[in-house]
C-alpha cells in the first residue's frame, strides 16, 4: 500500500545542468534507457528529430543548436522513481532554468573532459549555491582526449568552489580508454567500445588486483593506474554523504555519455544517495514532504504544448501529500477551489494522464490563463511557497504588426507567451503600444517565430524606448491614485494586471523613486 512517506521516501527529483554541447541530452537519453522509458535506443539525433516532429517552433531551436524548453521526464529505476527536469542550455533561458532549479531536490553537473568548467557551468553553480543544492558530477567525453583527471578535479574545485570526492576513476582516455576502477565498491568496469552503446553491458572486475586484468589492459596501464590510484587516494576527498547533502561536496563521475559507458554506475549512486523531497519554506511555515495534505507550487507554464488543443499547461511540483486524478486543490493566490482535471505526468516523451502523484512529483494541469508561475496549491490552507521570482526584464521591444487586422491574435499571443515567464508583456496606459521585456535578446526571436507559427501573426520588434521596468506596490489608495495621475505617461499594465513603471533611463527612474517615497519600486515581482 502506498502512503504518503514510503512514496516520497522513493522520488528523486533533479534537473541536469552544463554548459551547451557537453552532452546533457545524449546523457538524458541514456538515463532514460536505463528507466525503460524509452524503447528504443535512438542516437541524439533520432531523439532530437522526434521531438521536432511533435512541435515545429522546436525547429527554432535545431537552427540555433540551443534547447528552446523545459521538460519533465519521469522514470522507474531500482524502486525509486527518478523525476528529470530538463533545463535550457542557452543564457537567455537564465531565469527559465533558474525556476526549474527551485523546482528540484538534487543537481546532475555534467562536465566536457577536454573543455571542463564553463562559462554556463559557472553561472548555473551560483544559481545551485542559493539553495545548497546537493550535486553530482559527470565528466563526460572520455572516448576523447581531455584533460588531466586530477587537473580537472582540482578545476572543478577552484573554479567551482565545491569539494571533489571521486567515485569513478578514468582507466585511460581517448584511444587508450579501458574502462573505469569503482572507488567505493572496487570494481573494475570496462570499457569495450560497440558493447556499451545501448545497454551498460562491460565486463566487470572485482578489483584492480584481479589476475585477469591484467591480460585485458595491459601490464603498463595497470601499473600506471595503480599509481594514479595512490596518487587520488592521498589528494581526494572521501565521499561524505552530509558535506554531499548539504551542497560541500561534489561526487564526481567519469564517462562517456554517447557510448553509454559509466553512465549506470552515475544513476546506480545517484538512487541510493541522492536527496528524497525536503521540506519547503512558505510565507506562513515550513511543509514537510510527508505531510498527508497536498502542496505544491508552480515552476512552469507552457502555453501551445500541443498546437491542435491551444492548451497552457502550468507545471506544478508537488511538495507535500499524494495527488489524486480529478480532486480539488485550493488555488491560493485567487482562492478558489479548482479542479485538477485531466493533470498530466511526464513519462518520457509521451504525456500521459496521471492518476496519482507524490511529493517530488510534476504534474502539468491545463489552464486557461487561471494560473501564473508561483501560484501555489493547497488543501485549503492559504500558504504561498517562496522564492521563485519574475526578474525585471532588461530589454525592452516595441511589437510591429505587418497586418493591423491580427491585432487581436498578437495580443493574445503576447499575452499568452509572457505566462510562461520567459518574456513579460506591457500595455501603457497612455498608448497603444504593445511592449515587450526580456533578459536576452533572443527571446524576442523566438516569440516572433512563435506568434507566426502559433498564431499567425507576423510581427516584427523594434526598439522603444524603455531602458528598465518596476513593479508599483503601495498599501495607501489614494497615494497610489495620486501616483498615477502623475506618472500616467511612464505606467503600464503587465500580463497579470499589475501596475508596473517602465522607466525610459535610470536617471528618470531614480528621480521618480525620490518623488514618490511612499511607493515601492520592486525590481522583482516575486509571484506571490
Ligand atoms: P547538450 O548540448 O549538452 O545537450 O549536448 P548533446 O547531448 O547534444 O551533445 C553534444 C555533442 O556531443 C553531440 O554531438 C554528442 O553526440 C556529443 N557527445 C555526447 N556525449 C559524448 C561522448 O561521451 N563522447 C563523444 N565523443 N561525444 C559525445
């Protein structure tokens, strides 16, 4: 029987991070294959192909060679259930992968062995290091040339900031690749190429010392590694599961993602060590996951998942209780019960109707716009999950329509995309202008591709100007009212209907800021 704890107990949710190009998708496709989730063992490019297929606008993405979107894959490994969150490579999906990250237990880090930490790699630690988000290592590529081992550990850790322990060690590299020693257990894996495409299927050695080793790498490799051994022995790190826990500490894995080689001894520790659901801070208290009541939040919205339906999907990451297929869950933010009809769960590629979902959990509940990024649910109790914020938008477009006729269905996309959080969409309150905020510029590309191929709307954005946008908060009616008499010309409203002051210089932004002291000016609307 499944309760509560046992089923929280067994979830393992987390989200793989990298720089682009490190191999996070190939290496997704080969947890998946462990999870069964997949049939197939498709390369990348059959994986990358069918997800084109499904939805064109992805075609935006295979011309730049970035991951445009987020998705949740959810696979049985072991007894637990392993809960993926895919992130966005690209920087201008900062604030997207941000969220996502709030939305997970644990962190994958995948590393290039010839290039090691990134620029990406970088930027995506600090965002872990808010949250003491516990990570794991994979050093990928090891069919190729790379760098040192112990250099890259030692980058890692001074780049990085994050202790190494290394569980796996590399036998040799590129065309002297043999196979991978087990720190812990003591095994030797190795590595046969063509054998550990599809399925982890080496040959495995007890130990080092085993006689027969000997014969398949060699007299001087095996010499040379057990040098090395001692040499890692006495310069790393042991693997301590509190300092792992508690963001200290880093296991490191070493691999090759496209030959499936040292991937199922990654996912094999990774079950056993990685976080269950942790509790979760509210406004009001804290919500442990075992709690019997249902909570969650919202990380998420996509709206047009599926071209033919227009649906918006708002993906809700269930903190506390069990989920059950067509119950009603108290919506906070407007304080309506709502039913969760038709909610989805993630299995691999194909969405599927979920009956029934634990702490750790996603599920996707279709929306008309009912739902925003933040909103959370509850049995009724009105608590509001913290920390996932809306960044200011730093860029600013104007939308030009070719054909005024469509100007209803460009507001509707404009609208409609901005509830996914990557763009946010401005109405003046003097003008009619139709204005458009984002972190990066590619995300005014990627919106006008999907108004064409979304809603038929050609629309082009130019520049306007707007050099940085506020969200207007304050308690005294008639000061606000005062307000906006005065700065009409600068207010806009956004998506949800908040006020908002759309600065056109730092300079005006500063002097309306002294002139109104009774008024903040939030440089983030953090979703409550
Ligand atoms: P992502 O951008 O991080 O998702 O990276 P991909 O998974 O798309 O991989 C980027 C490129 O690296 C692709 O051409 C992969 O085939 C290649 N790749 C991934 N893993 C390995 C590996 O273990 N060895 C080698 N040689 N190439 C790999």
């Amino acid at each position: 029987m499944s309760d509560v704890s046992t089923e929280a107990a067994r979830r393992r949710t987390f989200a793989i991070i990298s720089h682009p190009d490190a191999g996070k998708t190939t290496l997704t496709e080969k947890l998946l294959l462990f999870g069964g989730a997949i049939q197939m063992a498709g390369s990348v490019k059959g994986r990358k192909a069918a997800r084109h297929a499904t939805s064109d606008w992805m075609a935006l993405e295979k011309e730049r060679g970035i991951s445009v979107t987020s998705s949740v894959m959810q696979f049985p490994y072991e007894g637990r259930i392993v809960n993926l969150l895919d992130t966005p490579g690209h920087a201008d999906f900062g604030e997207d992968t941000y969220r996502v990250l709030t939305a997970v237990d644990s962190a994958l880090m995948v590393i290039d062995v010839a290039k090691g930490v990134e620029e990406r790699t970088i930027k995506l630690m600090e965002v872990c290091r808010l949250r003491d988000t516990p990570i794991m290592t994979f050093i990928n590529k090891l069919d190729r040339e790379g760098k040192n081992p112990i250099d890259l550990l030692d980058e890692v850790e001074s780049v990085l900031g994050i202790q190494c322990a290394p569980i796996t060690w590399p036998i040799g590299m590129g065309q002297r690749l043999k196979g991978v020693v087990h720190l812990v257990s003591g095994e030797v894996h190795l590595y046969e190429q063509g054998r550990n495409f599809t399925r982890q299927d080496s040959t495995i050695f007890a130990s080092v010392d085993d006689p027969a080793l000997e014969a398949r790498i060699g007299a001087d490799m095996l010499r040379e590694l057990r040098e090395e051994l001692e040499l890692v022995e006495g310069a790393s790190h042991p693997f301590d599961p509190a300092k792992y826990l508690a963001g200290e500490q880093t296991p490191v894995f070493f691999g090759s993602a496209v030959n499936n080689f040292g991937v199922q001894l990654l996912l094999d520790f990774f079950v056993e060590h990685a976080p269950a659901p942790k509790p979760r801070e509210t406004t009001g208290r804290e919500v442990g996951a075992y709690e019997p009541k249902l909570t969650g939040f919202v990380f998420k919205i996509q709206a047009n998942m599926d071209p033919q339906h227009r649906d918006r999907v708002a993906f809700m990451r269930i903190c506390s209780g069990k989920f059950s297929a067509g119950m009603k869950a108290f919506h906070v933010r407007s304080g309506k019960e709502v039913k969760l009809a038709n909610a989805l769960t993630f299995m691999a590629s194909d969405r599927e109707i979920a009956e029934s979902a634990w702490p750790g959990d996603v599920i996707g509940i279709h929306n008309h716009g009912t739902i925003s990024i933040g909103d959370s649910f509850s049995e009724g109790e009105a608590i509001t999950f913290t920390g996932i914020p809306n960044f200011a938008p730093e860029l600013f477009r104007r939308a030009r329509l070719r054909d005024p006729l469509k100007l209803k269905q460009l507001q509707k996309g404009l609208a409609q995309l901005s509830e996914e959080g990557a763009t946010q969409f401005f109405r003046p309150l003097m003008s009619n202008d139709l204005i458009l905020g984002a972190v990066g510029t590619l995300q005014f590309d990627v919106v006008a591709y999907r108004l064409k191929d979304e809603y038929g709307v050609d629309a082009s954005f130019e520049p306007v100007g707007v050099a940085t946008a506020r969200w207007i908060r304050c308690d005294d009616a008639k000061k606000l009212e005062q307000f906006r008499d005065k700065n009409a010309l600068n207010l806009a409203i956004d998506a949800a209907g908040e006020l908002v002051y759309l600065a056109p210089t730092r300079v005006n932004l500063q002097l309306a800021q002294e002139r109104a002291p009774d008024v903040a000016f939030l440089a983030t609307r953090e979703h409550a």
